[in-house]
C-alpha cells in the first residue's frame, strides 16, 4: 500500500468516528435539557434509531452501494446528506420529530462504516496487518472529538451537532478524493446481506449459548451509551465528555492483549471475564460519587475496555473461528445484527424505561444508585446463564456445512 493512500485511510478512519463521537456520547445530556426536555423513554428510544439502522444498513450496502456505485462516492454522498440533518437536529423543538431525524440520519450514517471498511480494504496489500493500523485512528478521532466536547463545555447544547455536522461535510468533500473503489456488479441476496446462511451455527448448544448471551448482554450496554454522559453531568462530575474518552484508550490497550489471551484462557473464561467487568463497573457506577469515591466513576468508565474487548471483540473471533471460511462473513453479519441490531434495540428500550421510572418525584434528578443496579443485575444473571450453559470443547473447529 503506498504511504500516501495510507495516511488518506488513516484520515478517512479518523474523521468517520470522529463524527459519530461528537453527537453520539453526549445526546442523552443535550436531549434532557430545553428545547427538547426529553424523559428517560424518549432518550432511550432515539438511541434505539441507531440500532434500528444498523439491521437495516446491510441491505443498502450488499444490494444496493456495492452493485452501483464506487464505495468513496456514495459515501461521500451520505455524509454530505448527514451533516444537513445533523444540522437540522439543531433546530428541532419536539422530541418525537427530534427521534425520526436522528433515525433518518443513522440511516445514513450506518452504511458509511462497512463503505469505509470496503475502501481500506481495497487498497491494502495485507489486510491482516494493515488494517488495525488504520482503524485504529478510528478510535483516535472518537477519543479526540469526546476530548474537544469536553474541553469546550458544549456537553448539554447543540453546539455537538454542529461541530459533527461541520466534520460530516468535510469528510464527505473529502470523500470524492479517496482512492477508487469500483462497484462489484453484482447484487448480494438478502439471505447474504442479512448473514441466515450462519444459522447453522445456531444448531451447535454452545454457540446457540453464546449467541443468546451476546444478545442480552446489549441491555447493560445500552444503559452506558444511553445514560452514562447524562449520569455523570446531573451529578457533577466535571468534564465528562472528556473523562470518558478514557474508556476508548482502554478498549485500546486491552485489544492489544486479546490475541495472546484468546488461546491461553479460552473463550469461555474470556467471556466470563468480559461479563465480570459489566457487573463491576454498574456497581461502580451505583455506589460512585464525585465528593469522597470519585475513583469508582473513573473505574465504571475505564472498565469500558474490558467489557467491550473481552466479549465483543472475543465474540468476533469465536464466531469467525466457528464458522469457517465458507461462511464467517455471514457469520459476522449475523452477530452484529443480532447484537448491534437486535440486542440494541430492546436494550435502548429497557434502559429508557428504567431511567424514567427511576425520576425522582418533583425533581429533575434520578435514583441513580438504583438505575444502575438494574443492569448489574441483568449482566449477573446472563453471567449465570452463560456459565450453567455453555460449554465448549478446548478447540473449537468449524462446523461442517
């Protein structure tokens, strides 16, 4: 791959999750304050947009971007689309209308990240090494953006949205000036888009397990997304934004460890210590508090690295190594829609619920001790399923198809 495409990609990566950084984090805030006065439901169920868009975006992508048009146009396309609707978000007083831009715009934004993939990928000589040194500036771009949110106080105003608008159009300028990448000409099926051809996978007990467990592990994980940002401003803790970009350095240096701990400990014990990390950092989060355990919200926001590495980044790897060569795309698909796609959306819509339900009485404030306790418990008992349940032989070859 030559340098200048290189530094091009390692670009593209920064500025593609730069954007979704800037608004994403913070939304829960902005939208509990004036004009929107959004409750806990509402803000739940907007978070649900994106994983609404995300069980979608594979049929644009598979049947529809890489049949006719080059991966860097369209692209560019969509995210010229969503900065007029990031901006738009702006001027929105209600927050039922509020909810359909943002969906609208995830719709948009969503197919950009497989496009993305799709761009670097063609452009590299070995995509085995290569790739994590571009994506990794992924995870720059987000931690950067959570850093400027942060620094700049914009946390409960639209000032967020502006600024991943501004980024948005200039990504999607930028965008036309990528290297090439063709479209393929031919149109995936809807089976291949949406990953069925893996569901023979769901016939082997241990990954049926897992599978179930990956996708209820997503309602604590939306309980984070959701209302970690919002948590932390309504009880003081200062800079948040910033503070919690430290949970992507985290997932950034606990990634580096997976490959070497993958065969060492095992997929099981991985997962389990990956769930572990999901009940400590809610109990962090529930018995936290600015004045006198400070070091708790620190410790709820770096254990990011290890909740997300240890199951979805181990979940990754198992899936590709269950399924095989023959269908680990498929594979794939199937685990980010029914996580990403699925567990996000019933997990966007319990954790608004339990937030709303939690207000305290002629306040603004929640009972945060309780809300969090809520996934804690959720995340203990898929632990407890997880371990009666599954039970995976030391090598674990692909199934025959």
């Amino acid at each position: 791959m030559k340098m200048s495409s290189g530094i091009a990609l390692a670009a593209m990566m920064f500025l593609q999750y730069f954007i979704w950084s800037a608004w994403y984090v913070t939304m829960g805030t902005y939208m509990g304050e004036s004009p929107l006065m959004a409750n806990g439901v509402q803000i739940g169920a907007t978070y649900g947009a994106l994983a609404i868009a995300t069980m979608i975006s594979p049929f644009f992508v598979g049947m529809v971007a890489d049949r006719f048009f080059a991966a860097q146009r369209i692209m560019g396309v969509l995210h010229l689309l969503g900065a007029a609707l990031l901006f738009l978000a702006t001027k929105i007083d209600n927050s039922q209308t509020f909810y359909w831009v943002i969906l609208v715009y995830s719709l948009l934004y969503m197919p950009t990240i497989a496009l993305s993939n799709s761009v670097a990928f063609s452009q590299m000589t070995d995509p085995g090494k290569q790739f994590p040194w571009i994506r990794v500036f992924g995870t720059i771009g987000w931690i950067v953006a959570g850093v400027c949110v942060g620094q700049m106080g914009i946390e409960k105003s639209a000032n967020t949205f502006y600024l991943a608008a501004g980024v948005s159009a200039v990504l999607g300028l930028f965008s036309f000036f990528l290297p090439n990448t063709p479209p393929k000409g031919k149109a995936a099926d809807a089976s291949s888009a949406l990953g069925t051809e893996a569901f023979v996978l769901l016939k082997e007990k241990s990954f049926l397990v897992f599978f179930i467990a990956a996708i209820l592990i997503c309602i604590p994980l939306s309980f984070y997304y959701g209302f970690a940002n919002p948590f932390l401003n309504e009880i003081g803790f200062p800079n948040a934004a910033s503070k919690m970009t430290l949970g992507q350095v985290s997932e950034a240096l606990f990634i580096l460890a997976i490959p070497f701990l993958f065969n060492r400990a095992g997929v099981k014990n991985m997962l389990i210590f990956g769930m572990t990390a999901w009940i400590l950092r809610y109990i962090c989060f529930a018995y936290g508090n600015v004045e006198s355990a400070g070091w708790m919200l620190y410790a709820g926001i770096v254990l990011h690295g290890i909740c997300y590495d240890f199951f979805f980044v181990t979940g990754y790897m198992y899936t590709e190594k269950k399924a095989g060569e023959k269908i680990k795309n498929a594979a794939q698909g199937l685990f980010t829609f029914a996580t990403y796609g699925l567990g996000m959306v019933i997990g966007t819509s319990v954790s608004g619920y339990v937030v709303e339900s939690k207000k305290i009485a002629d306040t603004t404030g929640h009972d945060w001790q309780s809300i969090w306790m809520t996934p804690a418990y959720i995340a203990a008992a898929v632990l407890v399923f997880f371990i009666l349940f599954f039970k995976e032989k030391k090598e674990t070859p692909a199934v025959s198809h």
